[in-house]
C-alpha cells in the first residue's frame, strides 16, 4: 500500500502539522478551548484528510506513533495559551488497546507543563467496546490525575446511552449530523434530551458542526453549552489559533 509506506516516511520526516478549532462557550461567547486535528502535508498528494489516513493508520498501528506524537504537539502549543484554555486531543481506540497510553499522556503534561485539567481526551464509543473493564479503569486514573474526557460523535453509534453508564464523562459532543437537521422539530427535541442528561450527569455539552446562524442559534435556545463548527471558525494553523487565543473577543 502506497499510502501506509508514505505514511511511514511521513512521521519521520515531519509531514504532520496539528490544526486547532475554537469550541466556543456559549456563555460567554468566548473559546474555552481548542480542538486539535491532524493535517498531513504530502508532498505530492497535497493536504490529505485525517478521514483518509487515519482508519489506514489504526489498521497498520501507525496511529499510536502517530497519536504520542500530537498529545506532545499539542499540549506544547497549548502551553503557551494565556488563561485556562484547554486542548481536545482525540484519541483512536487502537491506542487505548495499547499499554503506554497513560503513560504518554502523563509525559506529554510533564514535559510541556501544561496542568492535566486543560488537556481534554476525546473518545468515541469504539474505545469502550473492546476491553471495557481495563479502558475504563485507564479512564478513571487519568480522571483521577485531572485530565477531561470527553465522549465525542455522540450519538452516532449502535447503543449510544450504555455508554454513559459505563463511564462519567465531562462531556459530551453532539455528532454534526443532529445539528444539521436540527430545524427538524424532532431532531431539536433530541438534543434537548441530550442537554438534559448532561446536566443529570454533570457532562457539558457541545454542539458540532455548526455551520450558520440558524443552527447557533437554535443549540443556544436548546441548552447547549459549547458549540464548534465553520461559522465559529475553521480549525486554525497553530500561530493562528495563538492569535485566536489571545484576541479579546
Ligand atoms: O479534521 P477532520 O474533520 O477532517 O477529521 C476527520 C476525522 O479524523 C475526525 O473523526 C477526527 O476525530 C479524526 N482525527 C483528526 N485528528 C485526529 C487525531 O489526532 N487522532 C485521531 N485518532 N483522530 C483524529
Ligand atoms: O469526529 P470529530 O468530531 O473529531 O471530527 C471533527 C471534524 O469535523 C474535523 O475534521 C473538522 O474539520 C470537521 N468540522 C469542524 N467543523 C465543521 C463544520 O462546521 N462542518 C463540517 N461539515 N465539518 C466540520
Ligand atoms: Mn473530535
Ligand atoms: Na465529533
């Protein structure tokens, strides 16, 4: 496979860059934080989405070099941003059928000083499939140590509410697919009921993919406490979300 063996040249030769999308608190419509993406700059190929490479890199391991790699690279950049803002890196299930994550997240706050409760994990529900009692145990002492985890693309999956039973998350992110329909009476209502377990449960709740005004401003009007998405801003190059972060808005 041709892209697999570019992909292995590629972290070596430092083809990935971290871009960073603001998640706006919608109380005070300022950021709480960023959300880190992968970017692959190929030298041929040109920008390659994370969509692309990532399942690629699950299948052939390349994602847990790949993933140590931005949990450095990102609580780095993070380092350096004034106030509390945090950072959401996501965080495939692959690495989490690994030993060392703990101890990579753990490393990565040592050795940029960043404090763990501005370092946000985000997980999908692939990552409480497998071996549910060891990935959760990993969860609690993470938890334990101050690092967020976030639930992300919820409501995507098969069996989406067994897995707030198994772990109590910080937050939970709403798949865009709901915020795209939400001026359906239904799917609004839907995300409603989302607000209200997180409430319940003592998760914050971000809406994402919001993509216009009438979406804005129908997640404010349902609950929501977050929202994320290409009206607020793209996800930035690292000196423009530097800027971003520091911008009095
Ligand atoms: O940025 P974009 O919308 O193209 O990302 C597509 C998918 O790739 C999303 O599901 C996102 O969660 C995932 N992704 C982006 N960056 C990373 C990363 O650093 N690690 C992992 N595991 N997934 C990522
Ligand atoms: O699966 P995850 O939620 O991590 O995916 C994040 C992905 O969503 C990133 O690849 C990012 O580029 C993309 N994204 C961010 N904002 C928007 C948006 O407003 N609309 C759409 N369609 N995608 C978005
Ligand atoms: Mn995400
Ligand atoms: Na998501």
């Amino acid at each position: 496979n041709v892209l697999e063996l570019d992909m292995r040249e590629a972290v070596r030769l430092g083809e990935f860059e971290l871009h960073y999308q603001p998640i706006i608190d919608l109380a005070t419509d300022t950021a709480s934080g960023f959300e880190a993406l992968m970017r692959w700059h190929h030298p041929v190929r040109g920008i390659v989405s994370p969509a692309d490479f990532i399942p690629l890199a699950e299948e052939t391991g390349l994602v847990v070099p790949l993933g140590t790699w931005a949990l450095q690279e990102a609580c780095r950049e993070a380092a350096a941003w004034p106030g509390d803002l945090r950072v959401a890196v996501n965080v495939s299930a692959v690495q989490f059928a690994e030993p060392g994550l703990e101890h990579c997240v753990i490393s990565a706050l040592a050795a940029s000083g960043l404090p763990p409760n501005r370092l946000e994990l985000e997980i999908t529900e692939s990552v409480l499939i497998g071996d549910v009692e060891s990935v959760t145990a990993c969860l609690h002492r993470l938890r334990a140590f101050g690092v967020r985890i976030a639930l992300d693309d919820f409501g995507t999956g098969y069996s989406s509410l067994s897995y707030l039973r198994r772990f109590p998350f910080d937050k939970i992110k709403i798949d865009r697919s709901f915020i795209r329909e939400i001026a359906d009476a239904d799917t609004a209502a839907i995300v409603r009921a989302i607000v209200g377990l997180g409430e319940r449960l003592g998760a914050s709740i971000t809406a994402e993919g919001i993509e216009d005004e009438a979406q804005l401003t129908r997640v404010r009007r349902e609950g929501c406490t977050e929202a994320q998405g290409y009206l607020l801003s793209e996800p930035l190059p690292a000196a423009d979300a530097y800027k971003f972060a520091f911008a009095k808005k």
